[in-house]
C-alpha cells in the first residue's frame, strides 16, 4: 500500500454531484447506477450489448416506481433520479466522469483491457474502480500507467439492499483513492470495509467453511440436509448451508470455491466437495434447477415434540461458556438440576448418560479415553431460544434406555435431537470453529482487521455474528480445543490453526 497522494475529483467539495459512469448494465451494474443516482450523481450507463444500458434503465424506473408506491420515495425525487441517469454509447462518452465503475463480464482480460482504456481516456484525478467478485486488483491494475487510482468497490446483490462494500486495495492502489471510495461508499449509504486483494477479499473468503463443512459432513454419510440446515438454523444463521446452496446455485458455488481454491495453489482448506460435484454434474443446480439438496423449496420441518416435566437426575458439569450458555437456559426452561463444577468434562448429565459439548473428537474416542461407555457428544448451543434441533451423537456403546434419556433431555430443553452419526465436531461446532479460524487467518495475513472481518460477514451474508464476535462469546481455549480434536480426527492441514488464535491463547 503506498503512501497517500492525489486529489480525486469525486472526493471534491461538491463530490455528490461529480458525474459517474458506470459500464456494464447487468445485474450489478444496473443497481449501483441506480445506488449512484438516488445518492445525486449524474449517471452514464454503457454496455457492449446494443440497447442494454436504456432498458437497465427502464428496469430502474420500476425498481423506483415500487419504492413510490410503497411510500418510500417521493414522485417527484423518482422523477428527479430517473433524470440522472442516461446510458452512453462509447467510453469515449465518459470522459468527464470522476468515476468510472466496472461491472463487466467476471473474466480477466476483457476487465484488463477495458481498465487500460479507461486509464488512457480518463483525466488524471478521475478514480476507477471494479466490482470483480474474485479477480485480483493487483491483476486488474497490471498495465495501466496510473495503477494508483484503481479500486476494489465489492458490491453485494442485490445492490440496493445490501449494505455491504468491500474497499479492496491491489498492490499498488493509493491509500487516498481507497479513502475516497470509503467516503463515497459511506455517502451512498454502504457500510464500506477495508480489504487487501487477496483470494475471495473478506466476504467470499471467511464464508468458504460454512459450504464446505457440510459438504464434508455430507460426504461422510453424518446426516440428512435438512438435519444440518435445521443444526446451523439453530445457530442463528438465516438460512441453513444446503438450502443455501439450492439458492446460490451449485454450478455458481461450485465455481466461486474452484476459483478460490485454485487461486489459493490448492490449499485444503479450501478444497472443493466431490458432493457438490456430483450435483454439477448431474444438473441439480438448485432452485434455478427445480432440484438440488432438495426438489424445490425444503419443506419446513417438524415442530419439536417438546415435553415438560421431570426428564430424572440431570447435572450441569464443568464450567465455561457453554456451561454458562445451558445453564441459564435450562433455568429458563424451569428444569431442576445439580451442579458440579469441579468435574473434568463440560457438559450436562441425565440419568448418568454424560453429553459432552463437543470438542472436535468423537463420542467413541471420549468413551474409550474415560472408560465410560455411556456417552454422548452434543453440539453447541449459541443461541438457545432459536435452536430448533441440536446435533448429538452417541457412543458405540450407548444402549437404547441411554439414548432415550439423552433425546428425552434435550426435547425437555425445547430442542429437536438431531441424531448424527459419530462425526468429530459435529454441525454447529465445526462450523462455527472453522468460520472464526479462517477469520482470524485473514486478519493474522493483513487481509482486513478483525472488526472488519465481522462487519463483512454481518452485512455481506447476513450472519448471525462475527467471527471475532464468535471467539469473544466462546473465548480462544475452546476454539483452539475444537479444532485440535478436528485436526487430529483427520490429520488434514485443512483443520491447521491460525497462528493468531493460538496467539490469543497464549495472551
Ligand atoms: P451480468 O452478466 O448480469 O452483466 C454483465 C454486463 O456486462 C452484461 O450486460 C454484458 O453485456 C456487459 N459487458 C460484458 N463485457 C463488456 C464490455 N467489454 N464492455 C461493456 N459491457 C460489457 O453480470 P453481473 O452479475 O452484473 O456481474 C458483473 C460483475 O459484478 C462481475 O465482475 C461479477 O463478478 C461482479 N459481481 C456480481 C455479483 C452477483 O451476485 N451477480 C455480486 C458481486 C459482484
């Protein structure tokens, strides 16, 4: 990152009514030209496409007209930002812009060499910015005489709603011009956030694990999609990952991991699933597909067959967050139990069935290492009144009368028993271990900072939390714990640990 230099023209005095182009009228380009308008510029839409820029503009008109019929914009504002807007027939119409706003087709030379022409045509104090979901800027900027003055500006679909900008910085991108872009962001009414061009920028990056965790689970035969889309529901999380996926589109998915995955010299961690593959393949692409994980929309699940009452001898065990975390709820749910802090295990006992919050190892692995054959594993409960089902799994050598004292325990709680196969780290826990440590690795590498880190993922993918937010509510000895029983489950460099979590550990 250099050193601070440049006036740019669009972070003027009167910068809201510096004139912007914005080229390509697609999906993306059609809602920032619209972000732009509303926010009082003057905008020229171009795209290769005859007629395209003009009709992206009639489709704004609508998208206006409905927010005037809902009350949210005056008649005569919709008329005033439709005013704005004019579409362009050459880059040589845009010339006067102070700034210039790829959303062309995601590939890279045709971005390369759109952004060297604009380079040429533009003023010295005009900025240029792509929104390239997964190119580096750094590759972007190669060949432009002023690399200086390009910027990463990452909107989300659908623009207009999604507050989310990541500011992406290539190697040579000035730190006024990423500034700059901040501000206007802010002006816009984004949240911007700060990131260094580095494979999948924040947003695309740290949501890698939610895919691909149960993905792996599903490869492993641990369960249904609707039990792991009800586990991670639970978690607070909108959507559950495979009926996400359905959404997304897994020929879109599939690629975005390919293309980090490829980008990253094929780092494990971020290895794409032969699951997904098959779903490429056989053309179950999701929702678009009418069948994907599911055939339409996943039906809604079960309500939880809840019991109230006396469930036996039930003991809160150990201390620490999840302790903490069940203890409270299960006072919520009026449930009578002992405590006992001095044990050397966390979790709750029912009828002497041990369920021990899940720590990366199996049930049979704890079973065998404390000689009890009576033991369970459950997953965690970040947020007890929204868990519809909780992921459990039992021992080898758990009879039926103790997996009925668990189960019972768990309805006793409000919660669904999801019963997975013995997998380590189960559905939330694996998931949520990963998400934090793919976070702090993009921190410990200088791709963004840790508040950044979750304000992304909040308002890009609608989250729950933060990763950062994540390890403050669990606190780093159970992470790491996690994902030291994941590692040695698999011996995989896929579970590594960030060398930053370790550090928080040690602090
Ligand atoms: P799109 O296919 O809907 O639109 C791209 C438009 O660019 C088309 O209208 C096409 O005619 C035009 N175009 C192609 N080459 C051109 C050229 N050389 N000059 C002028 N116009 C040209 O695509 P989209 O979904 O709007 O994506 C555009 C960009 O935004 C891509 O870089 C993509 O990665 C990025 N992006 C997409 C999303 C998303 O959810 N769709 C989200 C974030 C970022």
């Amino acid at each position: 990152m250099t050193a601070s230099t440049g006036t740019w023209r669009i972070a003027s005095a009167d910068a809201a009514q510096a004139p912007v182009a914005v080229i390509g009228a697609g999906v993306m380009g059609a809602g920032i030209a619209q972000v732009a308008a509303q926010a009082g510029h003057p905008v020229r839409l171009m795209d290769l496409r005859e007629g395209a820029a003009a009709a992206a503009i009639a489709q704004i008109g609508k998208a206006l007209d409905g927010l005037v019929t809902k009350g949210r914009l005056e008649r005569d504002a919709r008329d005033a930002v439709l005013a704005r807007l004019s579409p362009a027939a050459s880059t040589a119409d845009l010339a006067g812009a102070a700034l210039v706003i790829e959303v062309i087709v995601e590939k890279l030379e045709p971005k390369q060499a759109l952004l060297r022409e604009l380079d040429a045509l533009l003023p010295p104090d005009a900025l240029i910015a792509s929104n390239t979901s997964s190119i580096s800027i750094t590759a972007l900027a190669n060949g432009m005489a002023n690399p200086r003055r390009l910027v990463g500006m990452h909107f989300f679909n659908p623009v207009p709603l999604m507050k989310l900008v990541e500011v992406v910085w290539g190697a040579e991108t000035d730190a006024s011009a990423a500034q700059a872009i901040e501000a206007l962001s802010r002006r816009w009414g984004k949240t911007p956030v700060h990131a260094k061009s580095t494979p999948g920028f924040i947003v695309n990056r740290i949501a890698r694990p939610y895919y691909a965790e149960t993905l792996q689970l599903l490869q492993e035969q641990a369960g249904s999609p609707a039990q792991l889309d009800r586990a991670l529901r639970g978690a607070g999380f909108r959507m559950g990952p495979c009926e996400l996926m359905d959404l997304i589109g897994h020929d879109t998915n599939y690629l975005v991991t390919q293309s980090v995955f490829e980008a990253n010299f094929g780092d494990k961690r971020y290895q794409p699933s032969l699951v997904q593959k098959a779903l490429v393949d056989g053309g179950r692409l999701g929702r678009k597909a009418g069948k994907g994980f599911y055939e339409g929309t996943p039906e809604s699940a079960a309500p939880v067959a809840v019991i109230d009452g006396d469930v036996g001898a039930v003991t809160l065990s150990g201390r620490g967050p999840l302790v903490e975390l069940l203890g409270g709820w299960m006072g919520t749910r009026g449930l009578t139990f002992e405590r006992d802090e001095t044990a050397d295990w966390q979790g709750v006992a029912v009828e002497g069935v041990q369920l021990h919050f899940t720590r990366g190892r199996c049930a049979a692995q704890l079973a065998r290492e404390r000689s009890k054959p009576g033991l369970a594993v459950i997953d965690w409960p970040l947020a007890p009144d929204r868990i519809e089902g909780l992921a459990i799994a039992f021992g080898p050598r758990v009879d039926n009368l103790q997996q009925t004292h668990a189960e019972t325990l768990l309805r006793r709680l409000g919660w669904e028993p999801l019963v997975l196969r013995d997998v380590p780290g189960l559905a939330v826990a694996r998931t949520i271990a990963m998400l934090i440590n793919e976070g702090a690795d993009a921190v410990w590498q200088g791709v963004c900072d840790e508040a950044g880190a979750d304000t992304a993922m909040k308002l890009g993918v609608n989250y729950p939390a933060g990763p950062f937010e994540w390890l403050a509510q669990l606190g780093a000895p159970l992470v790491v714990d996690a994902l030291e029983g994941l590692f040695e489950a698999y011996r995989s460099e896929r579970y590594r640990i960030s060398p930053l979590l370790r550090q928080r550990l040690w602090a």
